[in-house]
C-alpha cells in the first residue's frame, strides 16, 4: 500500500473514530441535560418543625431485604425479623415506604437527589467522584451547620460547594475500603466518632453551642453495605449480618441523640442512595437497585397510619407483612423538601423535589404543630421554589432562542393581563385566605405538576433539531464511507455544479452557527452540524455520479432497483435483529444456528460441502457450541471448577493450533510457546489459591496479589515483545490466543475461559470456511486489480459486526453495563478503587477483540483483498445499529428502561467504534509480525490436510501498494 493509500485509510478511520466519539455526547445533549442553574431567589420552608434531622443512608441497602419477613431464609439460623429496630419504629412511630431512584444508581447521583433535590445530568458521574461538575444547592448547605460522617466517596462533595465553614466531615481513609475485609467496621467507625464528637462537646464550648443550634444537620454515611454486597452478593449471610449492624447503628445513635439533648425535638431519616442488583453491582435502572427504603420517625413526622383502600401495597411489598400499615413512596428527590420543611429552612434552590404533603388526597409524612394551615403554606412555598426554578429558565430560553414559544399552561396571558403562573399563585393565595385548606393544596399540587412540565418542556426544548441532525449526520456518515467501496466514477461533477455544492454546504453551515450564536447554544451543536454538512457534500462530489453511473449503465433499470432494494432491506433485517438481541439473548443463539447451519445450506454450492465435509462438520459444531454461551445464566456465581475448566481448555486449544500451525510434528513446539502455557498454568494456580483465601475471607495474600499483577502484565505484553518468529498467521493468532489467556483465567467468575476458547475456534474455522467459499465462486480480485465490491462481501461485513457484538456479549448481561462481575476484580485490587477496577473489566472486555482483530486481517488477505476492504464495508453498515438505538433513548418510564435506552446506545457506538480499532490492531498485529514468503505454505496445507480441506495456496501480502490506490484516492 502506497503512501498516500495509507493517508486515505487514516484519514476515514480517524473521521470515523472522531465522529461517533463525539457523537456519543449527542444522547446527553439531547436527552439528559444538566439541571442545574444560578440566579434563582430561595423560598423559606415555613418555621421547621424540629430543631435537628439526622439523615442516615445505608449505601446499597435493598428495600426488599431490609423489610421482609425471612428475608434470609437460606442462612442457617437467621432471624426472622433481620432488623427488629427498625421494623418497631415502623410499627409504632414512624411512616415508611419506599424512595424510588433514578439512574444511574450510583452513590454520588443518589446522594445529591436526597440531599440537594435534583437529579443529575446521566453524564455527570463521569465527571467527578467525589468533587462536583457544578455547584448546587443543599439541605447542607441552608443548615445552620451540617456534621458528616462517612466514605470519602461521599461527603467531599457536599463541603466543597456549600458556605466555608458551615459543613463538617470525618472520614476514613480510602485504603479502608477494602472488599476482602468485613466492611461493618466502616459503619461502626461512623458511629464511634458519633459518640466522640458528643463527648468533646463537654469540654468545647464553641462545639457545644453549634450541636445545640436549630436546624442542624447530621449525615451518617454507612458504606458498609454497598461494600458487602459487592463482595458476597444481597443474598448472603454477610449482607444479612450487616443489616444487622446498621439496624444496631440506628438504635445507638437514637439513643445517643436523646442522652445527649434530653429532648424530642430530632427528626430522624432512614434511607438509601440505591439498591443492590442480585449479582452485587448497581448503576442501571434494575429495580432492586432503583427501589430503596425509606423510614421517617421522631419530631414533626406522623405517625403509622392504617393502609387504605385501594391498597398502597403492592406484590412486591406483600412479603414485608405490613399491610396494615399505610405504604408511602415517594421519589428520591423529595427528601430534600422534606428535610428542608422539618427544619424550617429555604429550600434547595435546585431541587425539583415534591413535598410528600403536597398532595391533600394522599397522606405524607409530616405531622405539623400548625395543623393543616401549616402544610399548606409549605406546600406553596415549595411551588413557589420550583417555579422560580422555572421562571429562570424560561427568562434565560427566551432572550436565547430566535422565535421562542413558551409553555402555554403558564406563560399564557390570563384576564389581568399577567402570566397565568402569576394568576395562578394569586388564586392559591386568596385560597389560603379564606381558609380552604383542602382546595389550596389541591391548587398547589397541581401547580407543581404543571411547572415541572414546564421545566421539562425547557429542558427538551432542542430535542426535535438535535434527533434530525444527528439522524442526518449518522446517515451522511454511512453515504460517505459507501464511498470507499466503490470505484471512482468515469465521469466526475463538472468544476461549476462543485462549486454550487461547496458553496450551498457553506451556506448551510453558515446558517446553522449563525442560529446557535445567536442562541448561546453549546459548542458541540456546532460540531454536530458540522459533521453532517461534510459527509453530505462529499457524497454529492462522489457518490451521487457513481449512483448515476450505475443506474445509466444498467440495461434493466427495474430488476436493478430491485436488487439494490432486496440487499438493502436484508441489511437492515440482520441489523434490527442485532437490536433485538439486545434484550433478548436467545437471538444471539438463534443467529449462531443460522450462520452455522442455515447458511451452508442455502448458500454454499453442493460441490463445497460435498468436497469439504469435515469443515462442514467443524463450522456447524463450533457455531453451535459457541452458541450455548448466550443462552447460560447471567446471573453466576464464583466456580472455581468453571474457572479451571476453562484454563484447561485454553491450554487444550492452544496444544491443538500448535500441532496445525507448525511445520513439522509436535515435538518442535517453540520455548515461547511453552512459555506462555507455563504463564496459563502460574495463573491457574494463583487464581485457586486467592480463590480459596478469599471465600475463606483471609483476606488477599499479597504474595498472591503481587505475583498475578506481573503474570497478567508480562503475559498480556510477551506476544509483543517476544522476538519469535511466525511463519503462519494461525501461529501469531496462537501467541495472542495464549498470551491473553490468562486474562481469562485470573479475571474470570465462571465460564469465561470456555467462551474465549470456543470463539477463538470458531473465528479460526471462519478463515477456512471463506476462503473455501469465495474460491469456488471464483471472484477474488487480482493481485493486479484494485478492490472490486461484490454483494457477498456484505454478508461477510455483518458477520464482522455479529462476532464484534458476540465477544462483547457472549458470557454478560447485555441488560446491563452494570453487569460485570466485581469477585475475579478483588484477586487484584482488593481495595476501592473504582476507576482502576473498571479499567481491568475493560481489559477483559478487550482480549476477544484483539483475537477478532488477527482474524479479520488474515482473512481479508486469504480472500486476495487490500488491507481494510472488508471494514470498510462493514464501516459503512455499522450505523443502522446506532440509529435505531438512538431514538430509542428514552427519559421517561420505568428507572428500568431508561437505563437500558443509555446503555444500549453507548454500548452499540463504543463497540462500532472499536470495531475501526480492530482492523487497524489486525494489520499491524499481523502484517508486521509474520514472515511473509511462509504464509500459507506448507502450515497451512498442514491445516487443510488434517480439515481435509482442500484449497489453493495463497499468500498474505498479495495486496500491495497498488490494492487501494483505485478506490480510495478519488475521496482524499
């Protein structure tokens, strides 16, 4: 490949890469923005209630195993009741219910909708851990003095926006957060320094004045769930023994506070950030992670209260045995203002937050002195506080957008000439004055409905313009990679009709920056309409006389259309059933059986499979083997069994290739080859031992911890560095296959090494089974010849895109992101680290990809083709996957959807992405590590033999420096 080819190639992959990285913010930009603005005038919650809340959050407490009866039945000699305490002051002196999350069901997103009454922008937990993208407002932060106590995850983020001075914090140290210790000692050292503080007060007196002071606040952080559960799972005896400690945490601290003040004027606040999946991960909309619960007790707050009827429970909560008692849910936000009503402070001026009282027709939380009068007052002021919220953005919306429409349910003109926002509070107000307590809580409720619409309404204001750029952008993108696949046209566009094409795309573009300028738009809707003006305009510059050229040069216009329509609709059928697999994991298995068996059937020549049973045979079995993985339970546990089983396999295919790929008998294996088993082997044995040390919770032997660190790292690094020669492209795939081998062994929970090895296998058997299908229809190029598109080489861009999906779900969730097992994590970092944990997730995730890589590159060269032909076929198919999952995205619904709408649209770009990754990895991992002139010589006529494959010799390199200069040039 000449110089230039090679700048042609870059030039599109890099586009390529470029555009749908930025193209991922797009989702956020139109579905999830910030919430999140300044200039809004705080509204007061009324004259408080209590003089203190202490507000207690069980990290990763799931609601269900909290509350139910015989929660833990499977532990030998559980309670009934896992956390008596708790359930008594439900019973007896408090209301409950459950505090619905949104997602991502993270701990920071969690933490500010309770305690600042907002919910993040999705993306926002990518931009900070424990610090803040933006500053908001708090219940924190309006307290006369917050005292916190927790992880250091947590309670950073709330100090650093809030007044200097006013907000508190003891934390432990991060190395405390160990998963292979018992984690109750980080819930235990929370309430140990509880009892301290109180006790200083005694010989402070500026301490004691501000724990005396009204509208304080304490947060107690108590990680050693979320902890827990990600070690041993929800449903362990470990979870159940920490609920324990937490329902003992609870009645300590109610016991300290009352010793301490000697009065009844706490409120106390039970509660979550989020759930716990059963497999011990979070952050997806799974309902056990969106459901938390939520325990109110102590001054201001009501009483049990009968259920009613209909009924509040639900089949969900049958299982707890509190159906006498009324069930309150409310969302996670609404914390904030409730918090905020029991203290008598101004509420958040971000939160979006419901008062639970708001509602007259469905009993709350609080039990006011005032009576009535009083939550009426609060729930105004509460609506007053969210339409400030509005009026902000609405004012900012208006002297930024050129012919803006405002929301009509509040910005129409009413009788007295005012916004009927405004006529709206007044008819609240004169409500309040004749002492209709009913109706203006009524009124009240209605009004927060309405505005919170209208704060919707403002945040998706640019949803419509921005789906159609992207839509158009995605399109542009597929016309403009067509373009390298077909030849230059005979005829190109004359130098005027350019011109007009160049100056109508300026034009566009002009028009577009000029309207955001105006509208102080986001830097990224410029880059969004950039994009597509380019893609569009090249394609009328090249692909539109191609499409000319073909049609003119059909003889039969019509059986051409038909054809061209017949392909087109079968690439999106392929297509939308990769959508579908999605969320239905058996068409994952269902495509296997279609590639392994439907396929040969239909579309292979009876001379191929007659000469070639035994490749036959080979394909079918390995499509079929491969495709039992998706249909295995996602939900597994720790088999160490499973785990050797699969390093035994590895090592069993890797004995096999050997014997394939080599030039001689078995007995002249090369010392790299015996040195990657040994690595294998090193591995297994470590992984037993930290296996076993760590179920036995010893703890992580450090000699353990160190040794597997320098065998994955130098095993992973040895197929690079190694200065072994390759004379086959199977014997390079083989020191791949084995050199991230061990990955799969020391980061593997369960079956994960059986499908590394079958899929490797079965990417091999698709070498074989191409080769010998194009060369028996005979329409491999020339080595003299550029090129040349054949329909064919579309089916073989899907399969492309089917294995790239299938090493990335073969063995996980495709449900969830979330859904990556953390247990093989702690055999190396046993601490809380959470961006280096996911960091080894990914490498998992990468090591299918690398072997796919090899294997697309040496079959693009065994089919006679230049580097990259097959990609760019499939580059110009990949975002029929992304669009559909695009305007899927969803805001609304079940926590559930929404986060399945997120995290299939991020999945399917990241994976089409590095599919471009792949191809460019292949080249070089093939091209420059194997010795030429023995490609395919007698190793592979070995190979064949022993398939009884019979097929011509071929050479890897045979496409040279002059196999792209016809199709690629004509674009640069």
């Amino acid at each position: 490949m000449t110089a230039s080819n090679h700048k042609n190639v870059l030039k599109l992959l890099t586009l390529g890469l470029i555009f749908h990285v930025v193209f991922i913010a797009s989702v956020f930009d139109c579905y999830f923005t910030s919430p999140v603005v300044h200039g809004m005038l705080p509204r007061r919650a009324g004259p408080g209630e209590a003089k203190r809340v202490v507000l207690i959050v069980g990290d990763g407490l799931r609601a269900d195993l909290l509350f139910s009866v015989n929660a833990f039945s499977f532990v030998p000699s559980s309670p009934k009741i896992v956390a008596p305490y708790l359930r008594d002051v439900i019973q007896t002196r408090g209301a409950f219910g459950l505090s619905h999350t949104r997602v991502p069901t993270e701990s920071r997103p969690g933490h500010v909708a309770i305690i600042g009454g907002m919910y993040e922008d999705v993306s926002a937990v990518t931009k900070g851990w424990k610090t803040n993208p933006v500053h908001f407002d708090s219940v924190f932060n309006q307290s006369s003095h917050t005292f916190s106590f927790g992880s250091p995850d947590i309670l950073p983020m709330f100090a650093q926006g809030a007044t200097p001075g006013k907000v508190d914090t003891w934390s432990y140290d991060e190395e405390d957060e160990d998963f292979t210790k018992d984690a109750t000692a980080l819930d235990t050292w929370v309430l140990d320094q509880l009892q301290t503080l109180f006790q200083n007060a005694s010989s402070n007196d500026l301490l004691d004045s501000e724990l005396r002071a009204d509208k304080v606040v304490f947060f107690l952080h108590l990680l050693g769930l979320d902890t827990t559960g990600h070690s041993y799972r929800p449903h362990s005896k470990e979870y159940m023994n920490n609920i324990q400690v937490v329902d003992s945490i609870v009645r300590q601290t109610e016991e300290l506070f009352s010793k301490f003040y000697n009065d009844e004027e706490t409120s106390f606040i039970f509660t979550a950030d989020h759930g716990m999946s059963e497999i011990g991960n979070h952050g997806d909309g799974d309902p056990d992670n969106t459901r938390t619960p939520l325990i109110a007790w102590g001054r201001g707050i009501r009483g049990p209260l009968p259920d009613i009827i209909p009924s509040s429970h639900d089949e969900y909560s049958r299982p707890w045995q509190l159906d006498d008692f009324l069930r309150r849910d409310v969302e996670q936000a609404d914390l904030a203002p409730l918090m905020a009503a029991l203290l008598g402070i101004n509420y958040p001026v971000n939160s979006v937050g419901i008062l639970p009282d708001a509602d007259p027709t469905r009993p709350g939380y609080l039990l006011p002195r005032e009576g009535e009068s009083a939550l009426v007052r609060l729930a105004l002021a509460n609506a007053e506080s969210i339409l400030e919220h509005y009026r902000v953005k609405h004012e900012s919306k208006a002297a930024q957008t050129i012919l803006y429409k405002g929301f009509a349910p509040l910005e129409e003109v009413s009788r007295d000439g005012k916004p009927s926002r405004v006529s709206w509070l007044s008819k609240i107000q004169r409500l309040i004055s004749d002492e209709r307590w009913f109706e203006a809580r009524r009124e009240t409720a209605e009004l927060i409905k309405v505005t919170l619409q209208g704060l919707r309404y403002l945040e998706t204001y640019n949803r419509v313009l921005i789906r159609i750029i992207v839509m158009i952008a995605y399109l542009g993108w597929s016309a403009y990679a067509s373009l390298s696949i077909f030849p230059p046209p005979a005829s190109l566009v004359s130098g005027r009709q350019r011109t007009t094409i160049r100056l109508a795309t300026a034009t566009i573009l002009a028009i577009f920056w000029a309207l955001f300028a105006a509208e102080r738009a986001p830097w990224t809707f410029y880059v969004y309409v950039t994009f597509p003006c380019y893609f569009w305009q090249q394609f009328a510059l090249h692909g539109v006389p191609i499409v000319v050229q073909q049609f003119k040069s059909s003889d039969r216009r019509g059986p051409f259309i038909g054809r061209v329509l017949f392909h087109l609709v079968i690439v999106v059928v392929v297509l939308q059933c990769m959508v579908a697999a999605y969320t239905h994991r058996s068409l994952w298995s269902i495509e296997f059986l279609v590639m392994g068996i439907l396929w040969p059937y239909a579309s292979w020549s009876s001379h191929v499979r007659s000469q070639h049973p035994r490749l036959l045979l080979s394909w079918m079995s390995s499509c079929v083997v491969t495709g039992i993985f998706p249909l295995l339970n996602v939900n597994k546990r720790e088999d160490l069994y499973m785990i050797m089983c699969g390093g035994a396999m590895i090592l069993a295919v890797g004995a096999g290739c050997t014997r394939l790929a080599s030039n001689g008998p078995l007995k002249t294996i090369k010392p790299s080859e015996i040195i990657q088993a040994s690595f294998i082997l090193l591995a297994m044995t470590i992984t037993a031992s930290s296996v076993k040390s760590l179920q036995a919770k010893q703890g992580l032997p450090i000699i353990n911890q160190t040794s597997a660190w320098v065998i994955l790292a130098v095993s992973s690094m040895y197929p690079f560095i190694s200065k072994a020669q390759h004379n086959t492209p199977t014997s390079r795939i083989l020191s791949l296959f084995l050199g991230f081998g061990v990955c799969f062994v020391i980061l593997s929970i369960s079956v994960e090494g059986l499908f590394y090895a079958a899929f490797t296998c079965n990417l091999l058997l698709w070498i074989e089974v191409e080769a010998t299908v194009r060369s028996n229809r005979a329409v491999t190029a020339s080595q003299n010849q550029g090129y040349e598109f054949h329909t064919d080489d579309i089916r073989i861009a899907l399969f492309f895109l089917f294995f790239v999906q299938v090493a990335f779900f073969g063995t996980g969730n495709v449900a969830s992101i979330s859904s990556f097992y953390l247990e093989p994590v702690y055999r190396l970092v046993p601490i809380f680290n959470p961006f280096l944990m996911a960091a080894l997730l990914i490498f998992k995730i990468v090591a299918p990809y690398v072997i796919l890589s090899a294997v697309f590159a040496t079959l693009n060269a065994r089919l006679h083709l230049p580097p990259f032909s097959l990609f760019l076929v499939a580059l110009t198919l990949t975002d029929g996957m992304t669009m559909t999952f695009f305007l899927n995205v969803t805001d609304t619904g079940s926590w559930l959807e929404i986060g399945q709408s997120i995290s299939f649209f991020c999945i399917t770009s990241l994976l089409l992405v590095w599919s471009a990754g792949i191809c460019t990895a292949g080249e070089y991992l093939i091209g420059r590590h194997v010795a030429v002139p023995q490609i395919y010589g007698q190793s592979q006529a070995r190979m064949s033999n022993m398939l009884m494959v019979q097929k011509p010799t071929r050479h890897l390199h045979c496409a040279t420096s002059h196999c792209m200069k016809s199709h690629l040039a004509h674009y640069s």
